[in-house]
C-alpha cells in the first residue's frame, strides 16, 4: 500500500511535469517526440542504475575486500567515499547521456529549449525514483527518509534544477559543459551528504532532511538564476 508521502511526492511531480510542458511548450518550439526521448528513458532509470549498476557494485567491493554487509562508521574510508560519490556522479552522467542521443539531442540546439529538456529529464528521473523507493527496494533502511514526501520533493526539485543546468551547459558544448557537469555532480554530491552521514548514525534524520533542502534549494536557485537570463526575452 503506498504511503500518502509517496502518493503526495508522485502527484506533484506529475503536476511539475504538466506546468513545464505547458509553460514551456509555448515559449520554445519543441518536437514533442523529442522531448518523449528526454522523458521516456528516464522513467525506469533509478531503478535500471541501482539494480544492475550501483548494488552490484557495491556488493563486489564489499565480497572483495571482506567487508561486512551492513552501512557503518567503521567501514574503510574509500568505501564510504565511494558510497557517497558514486551515485551523483552516476546519475548525473546517465541524464546528461540520455539528452546527448538522438532524438533528445535535437533539444539541445537551443539553450531555451535545453533547459526546458533538462527539466523534463530531470523530473521523469525523480518520478521514477519516487517509485523505485517506495515499492523497489527490498530494504528500506537504504534510504531511511524514504516514503516522505518532503524527502521526495526535495530530490524532485533537486534533479530538475541540476539536469537542466547540465543540458544548456551540453547546448553550450566545450569545456563549458564539462565544468557544469562537475558542477551538478558536486552539488549532488554535497545535498546527500546528510543522507549517507545519517546512514552510518553520525546524523539524525531531521538534520539530514534539511540538509538536503539546502543543496536542493541551492540547486533550484542556480538554474533558476539561469532560466531569468535565458527566458528574459519574449520569444
């Protein structure tokens, strides 16, 4: 049965995805089957990332180097860099690579509509996410603050505002889009840093929760700050 947190984060990603559309459709000239190419591989992408890419992973590193099977402050410090690394690295690479095939690409020809992408690919990644650890993971404590819905909105607002920076630092091309993806990824990094400190009990999840609303929030106001300068003028 879902939690009403989960149905609440799940709705109004929905609605997110709605407004964008709406919002966004009459200000930049889209191809709506490219923009189903930004969207639709997204969907499953948590799930896709954590079940055949990120556990196993982690279950090999922890086979080989003898490891017990359990989150704790004691675990080596690479394991527990790696841990917290691994996954914003991941995530923001898989988004950005999903934009850069045909037919998202097409998206990135144009800043406006590159952000209009990234926040579409961004919110189709949370939704998925959303489902994926509410009714896919078998063990709960991966994510403690999982099925509340101000945890799940956080990571909404969180991946919209991070793709869509990625994507217009992709349309920019260069140096430029490498030194924005370094720039998600750490500010990904930074925002589920409370998550993997309350993992290992050195956090509470309260602290943790606002923690996460800080990188969230910072995030929001980064691409926020750059949807004002790309939007300014009337299309």
């Amino acid at each position: 049965m879902a939690s009403m947190g989960v149905i609440t984060a799940l709705l109004l990603t929905a609605t997110l995805v709605c407004v964008v559309l709406v919002a966004g459709l009459s200000r930049v000239r889209v191809l709506v089957w490219a923009v189903l190419g930004a969207v639709v591989p997204l969907l499953p992408m948590a799930y896709l990332l954590n079940r055949f890419i990120r556990a196993p992973f982690f279950d090999y590193l922890g086979t080989q180097a003898n490891l017990p099977p359990f989150l704790g402050a004691d675990l080596p410090w690479w394991f527990l860099g790696l841990w917290w690394l691994f996954p914003p690295l991941l995530e923001e690479w898989v988004k950005a690579l999903v934009l850069l095939f045909p037919p998202a690409r097409q998206l990135l020809q144009e800043k406006r509509s590159a952000f209009l992408a990234g926040v579409l690919a961004g919110l189709a990644f949370a939704l998925g996410e959303t489902a994926y650890v509410h009714w896919a993971t078998p063990d709960p404590s991966v994510v403690i603050l999982a099925g509340y819905a101000a945890e799940r909105v956080a990571f909404t607002l969180l991946h919209a505002a991070l793709t869509a920076r990625v994507a217009v630092g992709l349309a920019q091309g260069g140096g430029q889009a490498l030194r924005v993806f370094l720039g998600a990824a750490g500010l990904h990094a930074l925002a589920v840093l409370g998550i993997v400190l309350m993992q290992i009990g050195w956090l509470e999840p309260l602290a943790a929760l606002i923690a996460l609303w800080v990188g969230a929030l910072i995030a929001a106001g980064w691409s926020a700050w750059l949807a004002r300068r790309l939007f300014r003028e009337t299309v």
